[in-house]
C-alpha cells in the first residue's frame, strides 16, 4: 500500500504524523506529506487510522 496526502486539503493539523512519523513527516510548505516507497506492512493498520482521522480527508491509499 501506499498512502498520499492531498496537499490542498492539509491543514497542517499534525495528526498523521502523531500516529505514525515513520510514513508521514512535514514538507517544505508545512504540510503533512507520506513516505514515496510502499508502506511497510507493520505499519499499514495505523496508515488506515491516520487517514480515518483525518479531519478533512486529505489522506488517501493509494
């Protein structure tokens, strides 16, 4: 799986990357990015969780 993140609908709230830094970090206009490379499978159930806590949908599986 992969995961990206609509940068128009970021709200730079920092939720995804409390649940999980290793996929998600902030980019150079402050806005939550995720990782190019495939999702590791450890950390996939809690890529779902980020995008279903998402306030405004911006995380996607791709």
């Amino acid at each position: 799986m992969k995961a990206k993140v609509d940068q128009d609908l970021c709200i730079s709230c920092g939720l995804c990357i409390s649940i999980v830094e290793d996929v998600f970090h902030w980019n150079e206009d402050e806005k939550a990015e995720a990782i190019a490379e495939d999702v590791p499978a450890d950390l996939e159930d809690e890529v779902r969780e980020a995008i279903e806590s998402c306030p405004t949908s911006a995380i996607s599986e791709v």
